[in-house]
C-alpha cells in the first residue's frame, strides 16, 4: 500500500482535502495567539498586529487563505455524502443543490463578515 | 475485406503450483469496437491459452461475478471496453486489495461472512402471519432504501477503499450500505441487532470519506453515502446508550 494515494489523480485530491486542515489548525494557532496578546494588553496586543503585517505572515496569510478556499470547495463536494437523504415537497434533495448551498452560505457570511469589520473600522 | 485489429492485453497470472509470486502474461487479442475486456478474456482462454482462470456469468453488469483491476481501475470486465483502451496494453490484475486464489481469482470468504454478519434480510417488527396480507410501501418510503438495494456484491468498492486496503477488517463499503439497506427499509425492525457492526471501530468509524467507493460502483449505489450518515446514527446511538444504559442491542 505504499504510496497508494499517488496512484490515482482520485486519490491526490483526496490527500489534498485531508492536507488543507492542517492549513485550518495553523490559521486556528495564529487567531488563538491573537486572543492571547489581546488579553495581555494594547503593547502585546499591537505587537501582534505587527508580525501580522511582515512579509513572511502575509504570504503565510495568502498560501492559507489558497487552502482555505481548496478546505471550502473539498467539504462542500463531501458534504452531500455525509447527509441522509432529504425529501423537499416530494423531490429529493439533490447533491448539486447541497454543495451549492454550502457555497451560498459561505459566501453570504463571508460578505457579512467584511461588511460588519468595514462598518467597525468606520 | 475488414482489417482485423489486434490490442496487447497483459494478464497478471498466479498459478500457486508454479508461480512463487503473480507474473504478467501477454496476448495479441483481435478485437472489434463493440468487445467488451470479458469477451478479450474469452478469447485467450478459448483460443489462445486455456489455463486463464477468471470469474464471470451474466456478462451484463448485474451478477457481479466479473470485477477486476483494468489499467488500474477496479472496472466489471463485461461493462469496460478495449475500444476506450485503446492503443493498449491494457493491464488486468485481480480485483485489488483481495488474496489471490489463481490469476484473476480471489478471495471472497472473508466478504461474505461480513454480509452475513449483518443480517441481511428483512426482520419483522412484530411477528406477521400470512392472513395480514402484504406489506404496503409508498414510493417515498421505498425511495429510501432502493438505490441501497441495487448492490451486486462485485466488490470493486472494497478495491477502491484505501481504509479497507490498509486494513482489511473494516466491515467496508459494500456491506455497510446493505446494513443501511435494511435499516432503511419502512419493513425491517432491525436496526438494533444491527447496531454493534455499525458502532465498531471497523464498522462506518474506519470511513474517511474518501468518496472512491461510489466513484467505482457500477449500480450507482452510492455507498459512500449509506457509510457516512450512518456516522450520525452511530453517534447518536453511542449518546442515548450513554444516557440510558439500560437500552442493549439484544
């Protein structure tokens, strides 16, 4: 079974997929640590903000933002698998209507999210 | 005059009598568009080298007696076609992640005995006499468990499944949506005897949701599906079994 996952371009994507949660838990560390120097004060607090503006946070930013994006369309192509079968107005629910809800969702919590931090920052 | 064209179709044989391991073998088959890889195979055990030993009956995708590995994808012999194959060689092995018997033989024992252990037939939910008459279904409730029901037992899912590669103890995909099969079904009152292949770790814990299982299945069971929400079950019952010990799957 050695390199198993490398025999198949099925499989690759797979290995992806189960990849881009490593990227989730890495951003997970950088917002915990984020919360941590909030709680020590505004010297920690900007000291933070700082880092995150160097060059080497914000090319980490973009490569985990690129996998979040891979972790997003992965787990809405999955989702459909995972949900028992639901019937809507005697018609089943279809797997292209699950993923693409996933994708409206995120998308529309997405906009909200910038429109709330914009009206913040005003 | 028709041009007779001929493909490569290289076999891995295993003969345990005097092979040490598989070797490959290799054959100049004639063939015309609409051949199938089966009718290939019949044609090197009928004139070209009878000691070719390979399983097959209905040759239309429904008895599930012909999976094997084609170029590396687990495929029912009688439903792939040299014509897609094409220049070749094409490349035929036994199914994947089974023993070999001989050649493209393998090793259903241990297949089998996972679909009996999980009852599969359906289990009244109170005793009924034959004066009662029929079960009666709606379409939506035979909807639930229909496309469960198409499964051949051709086992190209357990081919396709990395988990059940790495660990062949894993119930697997083929036997797991036969489970939901019956659980699904308005008739069955089993689910409870049911429920430890389910809860086990090699029971829908060992699925990661690889998808490959339902990508291979030439019935569009979708198996990948029965395995994984059954994870919510399988949850759900593991929390109610903790609430209420007195709740056993007798």
């Amino acid at each position: 079974m050695q390199g198993w996952w490398r025999r198949d371009p099925f499989f690759v994507r797979y290995m992806v997929r189960e990849a881009t949660a490593v990227a989730v838990l890495v951003y997970a560390v950088v917002l915990t640590v984020g919360a941590v120097r909030l709680a020590q004060g505004e010297a920690a607090w900007n000291g933070w903000l700082a880092a995150l503006r160097s060059p080497g946070s914000v090319l980490l930013h973009v490569v985990l933002l690129v996998a979040m994006v891979v972790h997003a369309k992965s787990w809405f192509e999955i989702m459909p698998k995972t949900m028992p079968m639901i019937v809507i107005g005697g018609r089943r629910l279809s797997a292209t209507t699950i993923t693409r809800s996933g994708w409206a969702a995120a998308v529309i919590a997405s906009i909200a999210l910038f429109a709330w931090a914009a009206w913040w920052r005003a | 005059m028709a041009e007779s064209k001929t493909v490569e179709i290289q076999v891995l044989r295993y003969r345990p009598e005097q092979d040490d391991k598989p070797v490959w073998q290799s054959y100049a088959v004639p063939f015309t568009d609409d051949m199938s890889v089966l009718q290939g195979l019949q044609h090197i055990k009928d004139e070209l080298d009878g000691t070719l030993s390979f399983r097959w009956s209905c040759r239309m995708a429904i008895c599930g007696s012909c999976g094997m590995m084609v170029s590396g994808k687990p495929k029912l012999s009688c439903q792939t076609f040299l014509r897609d194959l094409l220049p070749g060689p094409v490349r035929i092995e036994a199914l994947a992640h089974f023993p070999i018997e001989r050649d493209l033989v393998v090793s259903v024992g241990e297949f089998v005995k996972k679909l009996e252990g999980i009852k599969p037939y359906l289990i009244p939910k109170v005793p009924r006499t034959l004066a009662e008459g029929e079960y009666l279904q709606t379409p939506a409730q035979v909807e639930q468990f229909e496309q469960y029901s198409s499964c051949i037992n051709c086992m190209l899912c357990y081919s396709a499944c990395p988990q059940y590669g790495l660990d062949p103890d894993f119930t697997g995909p083929g036997v797991l949506a036969l489970l939901h099969r019956y659980n699904a079904d308005s008739r069955d009152g089993g689910r409870e005897q049911r429920m430890e292949v389910l809860n086990a770790q090699e029971g829908v814990w060992s699925c990661t949701a690889v998808g490959y299982c339902s990508e291979v299945c030439p019935k569009h069971v979708d198996p990948a599906n029965a395995v994984n929400q059954n994870k919510v079950n399988s949850a759900r019952d593991y929390f109610l079994r903790f609430l209420s010990p007195k709740r056993d799957s007798s």
